[in-house]
C-alpha cells in the first residue's frame, strides 16, 4: 500500500498530488481538459470504469463506502486497472481497515477531502 501525506516518510513523486490537490470530482467535461498526473473522485461503479479509461493515476473512493471500495478493488484486479484504488483518510488510525479493504493506496490529511 502507498501510503502519501506523511511529511516524515521518504520522498514519494506522488507527495505532489497532496499538495496540489489534484483530487477533481468525476465530470466528463473537466476529465478531457486534464492533463498529467491526476486523481478522480468517483462515485459509483460506471465513474470507476471511466475514469481508469480516462488514465486517471489514483481513484479516490469515500472512506465510508465500504461496498464500493470493494467493489472497485475488485474490477481493477479482474480487469488489471492501470489506475490505483484509493481513499483519502484523516489519520494513520485508519491504516489498517485500508489494508483489509486491499486499497492500494491512501492520502492521509484531514483537508484533503
């Protein structure tokens, strides 16, 4: 699991991503205008589906929705995602149910979301 947000933790690439807050909502729209790396927020199992079509680097799933971060654990090893499934969290106290969920990765910061 990526773990990114800790200022203590070894230079990661991605630490860019927390600090630009390249998080964006899914919007069909916007997602053609996006260039580099960036994350999506995704809802529901079609914006899973589009947004690792659309290149997306991380997919941003609510922390609370444990149905759908189950759900998109799942498609992305079926269908070997090239995206990473992802939750944002406040604190290193959810760590472990993060790993449980098989999450590949977290960014940890309560301003984030």
């Amino acid at each position: 699991m990526e773990i990114i947000g800790l200022k203590w933790l070894k230079f990661d690439q991605n630490k860019r991503l927390v600090k630009g807050k390249n998080f964006f909502d899914f919007d069909e729209k916007a997602i053609a205008a996006l260039e580099g790396d960036f994350s999506l927020k995704c809802k529901s199992v079609n914006e899973i589906l589009l947004a690792n079509a659309a290149g997306a680097k991380y997919l941003i799933i609510d922390k609370s929705n444990d149905e759908l971060i189950k759900k998109a654990v799942n498609l992305a090893e079926f269908y070997m995602f090239d995206s990473k499934i992802a939750c944002i969290i406040p604190d290193i106290s959810m760590l472990e149910k993060m790993a449980n969920l098989g999450v590949d990765a977290v960014f940890i910061g309560e301003n984030l979301d």
